[in-house]
C-alpha cells in the first residue's frame, strides 16, 4: 500500500528536476557504448568522451573562448541592433496609423524575402567582413520584433486607451503606463522568436565565410576531417540557443510579474517547497 | 451663478447625438442640482450610455451642448470621472498605483486612505488579476474618487457583480457621495438601484426622456419599505409599457402623484428640479 501514497513534496521536486534529463543521459550513454564497440565509426560520428576532449583541448589552448566570443559578439550585435529597429517602428506603427499606412505593407512585403536568399546580395554589398553577417542577424530578428510589438499595441483593450484619457493621463503617459506595458507580453513573444532566428543566421554566415567564430571552427575541422570538432560546434550552438531562449524566459518572469501566468508558476512552486 | 463647493452644475441644452443615420440622443435638456444624485434607466439601447459619454466629453455632441457651473464643454469633461462597468484597472499596476494613475505629487498617502475606505487597505500592493470582480469595483471606485471629482458619472458599475456584492457596493456608493457632495450620474438598468441611490430618477426612452421622477425616499433606503416597492414598480411598469408598444397613458396605481409634463417631442423642460415628486408622463 504505501507504494502507492504519492511521494513527499521534496522527493517530487526532486523528481521533477531530474526526469528530463533521464533520456538525454541514457542516449548519450547509448551513443557512446555503440561508438566503443565499433558500430558507429568515429569518422562519421565520434563518442561524447571524445567530443568532450576535443572540447578540453579547444578551450585549454583559447581557440574555443576566441570563437565562442566573436559568435556571441555578432549575434548580440545584431540582435540588439535588429530588436530595437522593430520595436521602434513596431510602437511607431503602433500607435500612428498615419505611419502603419506609409510603412506597414512596405514591411509586410521585404518580410516575405527569406533572409537567406539575400547572402549572395549581402556578400556584393559588405564583402565577407563582420557588417555581413550582422546585417544578416539584424535583418532575420527585426521582423518577429516588429510584428509581434504591433500586434501586440494593436490588441491593447481599447477601453484601457479610453480609461488613460479620461484620468488625465498625457500621450506619453499612455505610451509609457498603457502602450507598452500592454503590449510587452507580445514584444517579449517576439524576442523570443527572434533569437532563435539570430542564431540560424548566424551559423550559415559564419560557414559561408569567416576567419573566426563557431561556424568558422566547424567549417574549418571538416577541411581537416575532425568529426569531433564538429559535433562539438553544433552541440556549442544548441548550448547557446538553450542559453538566450532561458535569458529571455527569465526577461519575461522580471518583466511581467503581474502576469496570471508567471504568478501561477511562483506559486505552484513555492507550493512545492517543503516550507509550505 | 453661483459655484458649490464640491459637486458641480450640470446642464444639457439640446443636446443631441447621431451615429450615421441614427439618432441615439434626440434634443435632452437637463439641469441637475449640484450634489445631486440621479438614476438614468431605461432599456438597452435606449441611449443611457450614449449620454454619458457626451457629459464626459468623451464624444462630441452631434447638436447642442453641455454646460458645466455655466461654461460651455469644450473636449475632455476635466470636473468628472468615470467609473466603467468593466473597471478598466491595469493588469500590470498594483491596485495602489491603479488608484494614483494620472494624479501628481504625492497621491501615495491618499491612495491608501481611500483603499481603506473602499475597504481594502490591506490590498495595496496586490496585482489586479488576484481581486474579485467586487473588489475590483471598490479600487475603481477609490481611483475615481482621488481626484475628489465633482462630477461622477458611473456606467453601470455594478452591472457585473453578483446580487449580494451590488448592495453592498451600493451602500459604499452611497457613503462616498454623502461624504464628499460630488454630483453622481447613475446609468442602470436596474429600478431598484436607481431608486436606492438616487434622488431623482430619469426614464429614457429611445433617445427621449420619458419619465423624470423625484424620490424623497429617507436614506438609508430599504427595499422591505412600501414607498420603495411602489416607487421602483411604477417605473418599471412605464419602462415595460412603453417597451411593449402601449405608449397609451399608462396605468397607475391609485393615488400615485402623476403629473403631466411638456409633449415629448419638445423634449423635457428641465431647467431647475421639477416641481412634484412622482412620476411624470408624457403622453403623446
């Protein structure tokens, strides 16, 4: 009977923390007793220890940080650079239907450009130096920070808008207490979007051509055959993508403490805890 | 003229109001008593909201005017605050700053006094999405008062909440307004809460005022008194007959004090309070 009593709090948090990681753990342990044995062959796809080692080796020497650098560089850049172009045209749009109708369909239409299409463009224009692979990233993150700040104005309660009139508020008040925090919970949807998106254009601009960078590190072991390096490059990048998709999570739980939906999360966890 | 201290003159001229080809408001004159309290019923549609934005300035009249203490009212009505329906609060303020929204200098310490006399003091930094439909009624209601308003104009306030709350919300109503001697402006359609709150209830009627009835009734008012049950059936009675067609002079119950008014095609002369209490009627 007592197998059948639902665990304690604490062991169910615990559990809760280590459950995702069970299957993970237990391909990877997988993988590496397959490549051991001999049935995958390292050339085509090497251990986890020796990616791993190759990993130890690549940051002992630096080259890992300097590559690491440059791509959080270029992808910080642009993201910034790209975000806050669609948000200001985003809240431009927004709020002056005079702007949506002089810019928006202008937007709507270079949105449909695949921001890949235009590498050979943007190779003629910048040559293969840093601005390429920026403007890439700007160009990919400025659409899901513009659609999603319009958007999200345009669905603001138009009974709030009234509401900010009626008390006096001035226009920049409604902007700064009404518009914006309004719409934040689209804008931060947006960003999300957006860097996942900054890094997809990242990786094909630094493959296509770079003297530094996680791309570059990747282009360059396929020259010399090391199987490792590459996996390890693209592991590098899901790192990453994992890391600014839990930056902009924890963005959104800072920035919208009213919400039913962060609030619900504190609660149900401090629920969990073994105080409560 | 003179200005009262708190609750401010009120008056419409003609005042009219169209939405393409359909005339919502036709040519209502009115003159409410500062410190007043008046019921606007009537059906759906019938108007009632429509003339509260105009009084607010939150759209313009089509003809005619709105005079507040004597001036003419130009855009935005800066004596009067709305309380809506829906409360309209911000979902990412706290129910303090919900309160202190738009106010300058330092609102903080008053903010809070009002919470406690909404009766929740103890609220103030609680999100909006963690109060119930009531409460949230009581913070818009506090948001409202801040700015001590001399006008207040309420859009159904109440329409939302459940039987128990509304009285409850009612007798808060009332307390306020004795206390601080605004002029309240009540849209219902709800008899009883007019002839609860209010010292003179008006009926609109498709975009007329049909009825104008004053109401002497002692407060506090309870809904057991038979001055209250005959007062509220009466207006209804008209609302309903006259909702059904029978616009033939509808029925009283005897020794109701009815009097007869101007046609309503010239609209209802209201300068000054009239003169009976009763149920006016305007038959045609």
């Amino acid at each position: 009977m007592t197998a059948l009593l639902p665990p304690s709090p604490k062991r169910a948090r615990l559990l809760r923390v280590l459950l995702p990681w069970l299957v993970p753990l237990l391909l990877l342990t997988l993988w590496q007793l397959l490549a051991q044995v001999g049935v995958i062959p390292t050339r085509i796809l090497p251990a986890p220890s020796a990616i791993l080692q190759a990993g130890i080796t690549l940051a002992a020497t630096g080259e890992l940080w300097r590559h690491l650098g440059s791509s959080a560089a270029r992808a910080g850049t642009g993201f910034l650079i790209g975000a806050s172009l669609g948000l200001v045209f985003g809240v431009l749009n927004g709020i002056q239907p005079k702007a949506e109708v002089l810019l928006d369909s202008s937007f709507q239409m270079l949105r449909t450009i695949p921001p890949l299409a235009m590498i050979p463009l943007v190779i003629l224009w910048f040559g293969i130096g840093e601005q390429a692979r920026i403007f890439l990233v700007c160009v990919g993150v400025f659409f899901p920070v513009y659609l999603n700040t319009f958007h999200g104005i345009r669905g603001i309660d138009p009974g709030l808008l009234e509401m900010g009139r009626v008390y006096g508020l001035k226009r920049r008040e409604i902007i700064s207490h009404v518009i914006l925090p309004g719409a934040m919970p689209s804008i931060l949807v947006g960003i999300r979007f957006a860097l996942g998106i900054a890094w997809i254009l990242l990786i094909v601009g630094e493959q296509i051509a770079a003297d530094s960078g996680i791309g570059y590190m990747a282009l360059n072991a396929r020259e010399f055959m090391q199987t490792d390096v590459i996996v390890l490059s693209i592991l590098l990048y899901a790192l990453l993508g994992k890391l600014s998709d839990s930056l902009a999570r924890a963005l959104e739980g800072r920035l919208l403490p009213w919400h039913p939906h962060h609030r619900r999360a504190a609660r149900s966890s401090s629920e969990l805890s073994p105080a409560v | 003229m003179t200005i009262p201290a708190v609750g401010c003159h009120l008056q419409t001229r003609g005042l009219s109001k169209s939405f393409g080809s359909k005339q919502v408001l036709h040519a209502i004159n009115l003159s409410l008593e500062p410190g007043s309290f008046v019921a606007v019923v009537g059906r759906s549609g019938c108007g009632k909201s429509t003339l509260l934005r105009l009084l607010s300035g939150l759209d313009p009249a089509s003809t005619g005017e709105v005079v507040i203490n004597g001036q003419p009212l130009r855009g935005l009505n800066r004596e009067a605050r709305i309380m809506f329906q829906d409360g309209r609060l911000l979902p990412w303020k706290t129910v303090l700053e919900n309160v202190g929204l738009g106010v300058r200098g330092n609102w903080r310490h008053h903010a809070r006094e009002l919470l406690q006399e909404v009766g929740l003091r103890d609220r103030a930094d609680d999100w909006i999405s963690q109060l119930s439909g009531g409460q949230r009624q009581r913070v818009a209601l506090a948001k409202a008062l801040i700015t001590r308003p001399r006008l207040m104009l309420l859009d159904e306030p109440l329409g939302a909440l459940d039987a128990l709350t509304r009285i409850e919300m009612q007798q808060l109503i009332e307390t306020l307004w004795l206390e601080q001697g605004f002029t309240a402006i009540l849209v219902t359609h709800d008899v009883e809460e007019a002839v609860t709150l209010a010292d003179r209830v008006l009926v609109l009627e498709e975009g007329r005022i049909a009825h104008d009835v004053l109401n002497d009734l002692k407060r506090p008012r309870r809904r057991d008194d038979p001055g209250f049950a005959r007062l509220s059936g009466e207006i209804l009675d008209t609302i309903l007959q006259r909702g059904q067609g029978n616009a033939e002079s509808p029925q009283h119950p005897q020794g109701s004090r009815t009097q007869r008014s101007a046609p309503a095609r010239s609209g209802w002369n209201g300068f000054g309070a009239p003169a009976a209490t009763g149920i006016s009627t305007l038959s045609p």
